[in-house]
C-alpha cells in the first residue's frame, strides 16, 4: 500500500518534470500581457497571431524546414548504403568506420560547429546555406546510420539471395526485396532526423550567417531583442507539431519499434 | 536419365583464405536424378550446392549444366532453383506474389502470369492461400511456397537446402512424398544437402556421402547402407562396431585378435551393425555395462576384450541383467568389409 502511494507521488513528480516546462510555455502563449510571463496575465491569441506576422520567423522557418528536409534526405542517400555494406559485408575497419560515422552525436555540437566554422567555411569561403545544409547532413547521417542498421540486422539476408536465383541482378535484388523490408526503418530515420535538424542549434549557431538563420538561432535573437510571448507561442506550435508528426509514425509505422 | 553426365563437376575447388572447403571434386549427375549431398557439418556439402546455384565463385575447377559451361555464368541466368533452409520467402509479398516473383522479371504479365502462378500453388496444395503473407503461414505452408516459387521457373536443377530439417515428424513424411511426387512429375533434377542419414536414404536415387570438402563414396541408398566403403561412412550409416584388419586379425584395444572365417580380399577394416552381432553363443565374451529399451529389440553395451561392443536382441527374448557375461560372436559373414579405413 505504502510502497504503490510512494510509487504514484514518484511517478507524478516525474511527469510533472518532464511536461510542466511545456504547460508553462503553453499558458504563456496565450497571455493578455506583453511580456513573457508565468502565471499569464488574462488570455488573447494575439502572440500566436504575431508570430505568422514576423517575416524573420517565415524566413527562417522556411530555411530550417529546407534544411531538415533535404539534409535527412542526403544522409539517408549516403546512410542507406553505409548502412547496408556494413550489415552484409565484412568491411576493413568496419567498427572504426560505425564510429567514426557515429561521432556528431558524441563530439559536443559546439565542438562541430566550431571546427566547421574555422575550417571548412572560412577557409574554403562556403556559402551559408551550404554550410548548413552539409554540416546538418553530418549531423543526421548517425541517426540514419543507426536506424536503418537496425532494420537491416533484422532482415534475414538469403531473400536476396533467393531473388537473385529468381532472375534478379544484385542491384535489383536491393531495390526489389531489401528497401521494401526496411521502409519502416527509413521512415522512422527521416523523422528522428527531420526532428534532429530541425532542433539543432549549436552548430547552426555558428554557421548561421547575417539574415541567413534557421529557426531556433533566429527565435534566440528575437528573445535578447524582444521579450514579448510570441516566442512561447513560436514554441508551443512547434511542439505541437513535433508530437503531431511522432503521433501519426506511431499510428502507421510502430515508430518507438524503430528508436 | 539419358545424358549421363547433364549435371558435372569437374575438380571443383572452393577456399576461403587458407581454408579449403571443397577440394577437387569430380561429380557427375545424369538428368531427372535426385541425389543426396550427405555429410557432417563442415564437409563442404552447403558449399558445393551454392557453388552449382552460383552464389559462390570456384577458386578452381568448372560447373557444366546441360552441355554448357556455367562456371562463370551468374546466379540469376543459370536456371538453377533452390529452395533456402529458411525459406527465404519475401516477407513484404504476398504468396502469389512470391511465386509470381521470377516470372515477372521474365516478363510475364497478366493472364500467362496468373495461371502459372495458380498451377504452381495448385500443385503444392496451397491455392487458398494465396493472398496470405508468409508470417501467416505454418513452417510446412512456407516451405511449399518456396517450393512453388523455385518449381514455376521450370529450372534445370532444383537444389534443396537440408529440406526436412526444420519440419516435425508427420510434416516430414509428409513433405518427402511431396518431393519425391514433384521429382517424377517434372522430370526434374534434384540435389538436397542433408546431415540425416535417415533423409537421405529415405528419398535420394544415388547419395554422394561427403567428408573434408571431398567425396568419399557415392552409391545407391542400399549401398551406402549394406556397403559402406570406409570407416567414416560406416560409422555415418550405424555401424557401431568397427576394426581395422590386418593379416587377417582383428585390431582390438588388447592387440590383434583372430576371428573365424576368411575376410573378402582387400578389406582394411570389418563393421558389423548391433544386430549383426550374435549373442548367446560364440568365442567371445563381455559383460553387460548398459541396456536400453528400444520397442521391438533390445540393446546392449558389452564390455569385451575387444573393447566396446554394442549388440542387439530382440525384445521379446528374457533381459540380461547388468554385470551378467554374455558370449556372443562377430560373423565374418555377415560384417562389411571396408576398403578404405581413414
């Protein structure tokens, strides 16, 4: 009796940590007042109205949804193929290319981001967006990597052997009976790598150039020059559009099967 | 069986860095036989089949199907089916998708594609199931689909990995006589890699008994059984008792041993089988260090000057106690002679 109340106070305290910071964010976008405040000051929808009215936030939310897309996209290109050489062939160095292929998620972002800075964009004077875009790849290739492996390590490997015999080339085996087995997987890497790109802000913070910023750079400019509750409510739809997409993977493709 | 060699290996060799899996084979298979590669584990039996299937490239040696020379042909052009341990179904299809596979890279559509795809699950019993995945079916069910999907190719060779090994007992009855009743139907060339003597025996024209990445004898299922050619496929087949013969005397763990009769000439070494071994009578005698009951006979584990001996009797026949001593005799008769003893 005891040891199931303690348990319940735990387990409440708990999600009180995890979702309370969001309650506050959610109050506070909808605030009367005009600055960013908890408990809010009387309720208008005027902050969530604003935050479509900043052309920054527009801009830089394109460029985010831009980078988040096609980065995912490019490291699921080089992923998917990294991933299956490594599950069905005994590659030199296999383990040291895993982690090598594995480091940004180790090596602190600020770290990447910096060396990114000093040695590839400065000296090879690489456009911003490039920049961006290359070292957002990096970023969300782990992910891929690591997702589509684990889809592969399940996927018995004879079935290419067996469409082989059936006429198949090595190549259209791949297409035919392996890629449609780890579609689950695939999708399951671009979302956790959508989400990844899309949420990253060390390293976009250093290549982030003037009028050329994603998102979360841009919204930690506007707080330092406007302390008003768009932000909140900035936050509290991107949130919502995060569960949203994490809701219907789960729905189609069992995403927590993949992650 | 016209063509007496439409399937042949000639000197066929397989190594991975050091190790030699398959050494100089020589093999020769006519058309419509259904042969048994049998072996233990590590004997290169799995290697040589998915050498024929062209999964694995021979260090040396050639493959000739059917008048032609496919060592260097590619695994998807040779015409040659084989049916997985696993099945290796796709899990994504659906069963007539499944069988349907191959003939769509050939270019079937429509109404070609979809009888041959029906008589294919026809044949196998499975037609009601052709909308299903394979997840939804039974082991025995999947296995049939495999079979169906290779045997809709109508492949010059149908290569069957350890087809029974995975299947319980009535499924294996069951499954055998499916084989055997879709070898006569097609007419079409069989080789199925087993460990299982029993499988072999049971459903093999000819059985190639392999050992160290070559053969050590090839021969019909009774003459395996009834004439092993060498220890090794003596012991493979039950013999239990088995001695080397030199001079005319048994090799025994207390030195050279005479026996009555004249051995065959040539003969290396002598195995009976427990049955063969004659109890109540005879020069020799041991005592009895086990028994097992096994239905119509009994069998007995005999300690004897000549080391173990493992003998049978028939069940009905009143038991021996442990410690009692028997006298029984090895019939030089009724033993196989083996002409190699390796």
């Amino acid at each position: 009796m005891t040891s199931s109340l303690t348990r319940s106070v735990v387990l409440a305290l708990l999600l009180l940590f995890l979702v309370g910071p969001f309650i506050v964010i959610i109050a506070a976008s909808f605030s009367g007042g005009d600055t960013l405040a908890f408990p809010p000051q009387g309720f208008s929808l005027q902050w969530v109205v604003k935050v479509f009215m900043v052309q920054s936030f527009r801009s830089s939310f394109a460029l985010s949804m831009f980078l988040a897309v096609f980065a995912t996209f490019a490291a699921l290109v080089l992923g998917i193929p990294a991933s299956y050489a490594l599950a069905r062939y005994r590659i030199p160095f296999g383990e040291t290319v895993r982690t090598v292929v594995s480091s940004p998620i180790i090596v602190p972002g600020i770290i990447v981001g910096l060396a990114l800075l000093r040695y590839l964009v400065v000296p090879f004077r690489i456009d911003v967006i490039l920049a961006l875009f290359l070292a957002h790849t990096a970023l969300v290739l782990p992910y891929a990597v690591r997702v589509v492996s684990a889809s592969l390590d399940n996927l018995r490997s004879d079935i290419e052997e067996a469409a082989v015999l059936l006429g198949s080339s090595r190549l259209g085996a791949f297409f035919r009976v392996v890629m449609p087995n780890i579609r689950g997987g695939i999708l399951a890497a671009f979302i956790l790598g959508f989400v990844t790109s899309f949420n990253q802000v060390p390293v976009s913070l250093f290549l982030s150039g003037p009028g050329v910023q994603t998102l979360p750079i841009d919204m930690l400019g506007y707080m330092e020059r406007t302390y008003d509750p768009s932000v909140a409510a900035l936050s509290s739809l991107l949130a919502f559009m995060s569960i949203g997409i994490v809701f219907l993977a789960e729905r189609f493709i069992g995403f927590s099967r993949y992650v | 069986m016209s063509d007496p060699a439409y399937l042949s290996l000639e000197q066929l060799t397989l190594a991975y860095g050091d190790t030699v899996a398959v050494d100089r084979l020589d093999l020769s298979i006519a058309q419509g036989e259904l042969i048994a590669l049998l072996g233990p584990s590590g004997c290169g039996k799995t290697t040589t089949m998915r050498a024929i299937a062209g999964l694995l490239s021979p260090s040396s040696g050639r493959i000739r199907l059917d008048g032609r020379d496919i060592t260097r042909v590619g695994a998807n052009k040779r015409a040659v089916g084989l049916v997985f341990q696993s099945y290796a179904l796709f899990p994504h299809l659906t069963v007539f998708e499944n069988v349907a596979f191959g003939l769509r890279l050939k270019g079937l559509r429509g109404q070609d594609l979809e009888s041959r795809v029906r008589s294919g699950l026809e044949s196998v019993g499975l037609s009601s199931f052709s909308g299903r995945k394979p997840a939804e079916l039974s082991g025995g069910q999947q296995q049939r689909v495999a079979l169906a999907r290779s045997m809709v190719m109508e492949p010059k060779v149908l290569l069957l990995d350890e087809p029974l090994s995975n299947l319980d007992a009535r499924l294996r009855l069951e499954m055998r006589t499916e084989l055997q009743r879709v070898q006569k139907e097609t007419g079409v060339t069989m080789i199925f890699v087993t460990h299982d003597q029993g499988e072999a025996l049971a459903l093999a024209d000819r059985i190639v008994v392999m050992l160290n990445g070559g053969v050590e004898q090839i021969g019909t299922p009774e003459e395996i059984y009834n004439q092993p050619g060498s220890r090794f496929v003596a012991d493979f087949v039950g013999f239990e008792n088995i001695f080397r013969l030199d001079d005319g005397k048994l090799i025994t763990e207390a030195g050279p041993i005479a026996i009555e009769g004249t051995p065959p000439d040539g003969a290396t070494g002598l195995a009976w089988r427990p049955a063969m071994v004659e109890l109540d009578r005879g020069p020799f005698e041991g005592s009895v260090r086990g028994v097992s009951f096994a239905g119509g006979t009994r069998e007995y584990l005999l300690d004897t000057p000549l080391g173990p001996i493992k003998a049978e009797a028939d069940a009905g026949l009143p038991v021996h106690d442990l410690g009692a001593r028997l006298r029984f005799a090895l019939p030089v008769e009724r033993a196989a002679p083996l002409a190699r003893f390796g």
